[in-house]
C-alpha cells in the first residue's frame, strides 16, 4: 500500500495496526506450538497466552466469568452461533426481533433459520435516520402474538454510526424472558462496555475494527444463565475420551486449533487501548467527524443520513461513532470512493457496506452512499484532505 495513502475506511478494518499487535503476531509464531494439546514448552506457551488474552479483554470488557468470553474466527461467526444456536429448534408460530437497521452478518442467518424453520422475522421500524423507538419495542415484546425466541439489536449502526440504546433494550427484553443478543462490531474498543453488569445475553466483536487488532478473531460472551449448541464440534484438547462435545465453557465452543497469533495479539491491542486511552481516542475521532459533518451541512450538494435537522453533534457526546454516510449529487456512491481513490488518494467505503437492512430502514437501498470513517490514526490534516478533494469533485460536476 502506497505510505501517502489517506485512510479513512476504520468501520470496516482499522488500520494501520499498532505497532505492538504486529510484533506480537510474531512474537507468538516464533514461539508457539499447538496450545492445549500437548506438555511440552511450545504448546505450553501457546495455552498461557491465550489464558492471559482472556483474561485481560475480559477484564476489559467487564467480563467477571472469563470461561464465558469465547474466541471465534470473526465476529459474524460469533453471530452465527448464537442465532443457529438459539432458533435451532424454533417453528413456526416462533418469530426473532431484529432492530431495523441489522448488518448481513444478522439478517443472513435469520434469513436461513426462517426458511429452514417456518419462523417469522420481525424487524422494528428506525425513523429515517436510523434512530430507534424502544416504546416499539416494549409494545412488541408486551404483545406476543407470537413466541419471541431471540431479538438481535446492533449497538451501533455501521450506516449511520447512530448509536442504539442496546442496553435499555437487552434489559427490556430480559423483563420479557426473551434473550437479547447484541452486535457489537462498531462498539467494542469505543464506548465504555461492563458486560457482566448489563442485561445481555449474547455479545459479538470483532477484532479488527474498533478493537485494533488482526483479522481473523472474533470475540462472544454469554451470560452465565444461557447455553449454546456448538457449531463447530472436534478436538478441544479436554475430554478426549468421550465423542460428546464438553459441557464446560470456554471449550465447548472452541473445537480445532485456535489462532493463538490472532489471540494474542487482539490482547496487545487491547493493551495498546488502555494505554492511550479509549475515551481520548473516541473524543478525538469524533472530532473530526463532527467537523466533517459541519462542514458537509453546509453544502446543498452533499446529503448526509443519520442526523436529525438541527441536532447539536458534538465530541463530548459519544450518541454515535466517528463515521459518516453521504451522497453527493450528481455522481453515484461508488464512482465518487473510485475517484477519491484514485484521483486523491483517499479511501473510503461506497455501496450498502453489508447491511441491505439498514439501508432499506433508510431509504437508501436503490444506490448506498458514500462512507468516511475516522480511526485513532487520522489527523485534522487527513480530514483538510477529504474536504479539498470534495470541493473539486463538486465543483467538476
């Protein structure tokens, strides 16, 4: 990649990584064997530093029962389980909730469970910028006209970067015994997150986004009170003796080998977090993106989803993540990324960015939009940039 490349893609992949996650890839490569499955110095290791990631981005994520924090191939493989678990024996006259504005990693395998098991999906109605109503909610719990087996609910819309009252809404739902499972891809290394002291019951992350770790990790907590059937089913290095998968967390979910590298640099990441500090890190992206949202206002010719007329955005409030959807008149969403790629050296995310749901709630599924998106690497120099090469691509057109 070119090093005057100006990035501006983070809800997607961070990047560039930290310094500290690329050299403990390598630090764990040159080191480790087989975690688990053997005594010896390599494999053992291997075993310790996977514990000791778990134990220090549960203690992060304010998980108090570490086995409980599961590692995954990625957080849509976390969402995965947790669905298929979930609905496995679902049918019809069974329904699953979802918030409206779900990324395909939710409504994908929804959409599989409701062909294979005759159950409805129900989605809620955002407003049109992505906003949602929990007194819908409430009433549709209240009602239950039909068994509400599951309501999925993103923390964070990685359309409109708004960020939902998933909290409040786990806890409504745990007043109505339904289990609430929480996509918490654009959230996890951002806001401020105590597991173990809130209400949901299953929480997803990737590793790779706000969490500036490596592809390839996925994380998944579930609460004490709930179980899952696995997947995935093999070698856990426990239990051998027996065909039958392990009761005891966090091995019944983690068949096959695991990606230690990934593991444990996803801990040095979170590491690297701590030290500079999430809530200065945040404020200073949202920085640029209130700028950038101020400045686009300003222009008839850019049209921005996810803000309501006349509402104070600021950094001190962190009601959304630091990014931005938009169109601009007179040039499709893909032909506008293209020509800031090429043209200017920017890059930036056009299209649906995986959440055809979203972008139905928002009116906008005929074209998608154009998306910016700040991570702790850019500077008021990077946004300067973005601002100069819209100007000109305005102007052209």
């Amino acid at each position: 990649m070119q090093t005057n490349k100006i990035y501006l893609d983070n809800a997607a992949t961070s990047f560039p990584k930290p310094r500290p996650v690329i050299d403990a890839l390598v630090e764990y490569l040159e080191h480790a064997g087989n975690p688990g499955r053997g005594a010896h110095a390599a494999s053992l290791y291997g075993a310790r530093k996977i514990m000791e990631a778990r134990q220090e981005i549960g203690s992060f994520l304010g998980v108090e029962t570490e086995e409980r924090l599961i590692f995954t191939p990625g957080c849509t493989a976390s969402l995965n389980e947790v669905i298929k678990s979930v609905l496995s024996d679902a049918a019809g006259g069974d329904c699953v909730l979802t918030s409206g504005m779900e990324h395909n990693a939710v409504t994908r395998p929804i959409e599989q469970m409701v062909v294979a098991r005759g159950i409805e999906h129900i989605a809620l109605n955002p407003d049109k910028n992505g906003l949602l109503d929990l007194s819908e909610l409430k009433n549709v719990l209240a009602q239950r006209h039909k068994k509400i087996r599951l309501c999925a609910i993103v923390a964070a819309s990685n359309v409109t970067g708004r960020v939902l009252p998933f909290e409040a809404a786990a806890s409504l739902c745990k007043e109505h015994d339904v289990p609430c499972l929480v996509d918490g891809a654009q959230v996890a290394g951002k806001l401020p997150i105590n597991l173990s002291r809130t209400d949901i019951s299953f929480f997803c992350a990737s590793g790779h986004k706000g969490l500036p770790g490596p592809p390839g990790v996925g994380l998944l907590y579930v609460a004490p009170d709930f179980d899952l059937q696995p997947l995935i089913a093999g070698g856990t290095g426990s239990g051998s003796e027996s065909y039958g998968i392990p009761a005891s967390y966090p091995d019944r979910l983690e068949a096959g080998t695991m990606p230690g590298h990934d593991i444990h640099a996803l801990a040095r990441a979170v590491r690297w977090l701590q030290e500079k500090g999430c809530e200065a890190l945040l404020k200073q992206e949202l920085a640029l993106s209130v700028d950038f949202l101020n400045w686009a206002g300003e222009r008839d010719e850019i049209e921005i989803v996810g803000i309501v007329p006349g509402e104070k955005v600021t950094a001190d409030s962190p009601l959304r993540m630091p990014l931005v959807s938009f169109s601009v008149k007179g040039i499709a969403p893909q032909a506008l990324a293209d020509q800031l790629d090429i043209q200017y050296s920017i890059a930036v995310r056009a299209g649906l960015h995986c959440a055809a749901q979203a972008h139905k709630s928002l009116g906008t599924i005929d074209k998608g939009l154009c998306r910016v998106s700040f991570g702790p690497h850019n500077s008021a120099a990077d946004l300067e940039a973005l601002k100069v090469a819209l100007k000109s691509i305005i102007e052209s057109v």
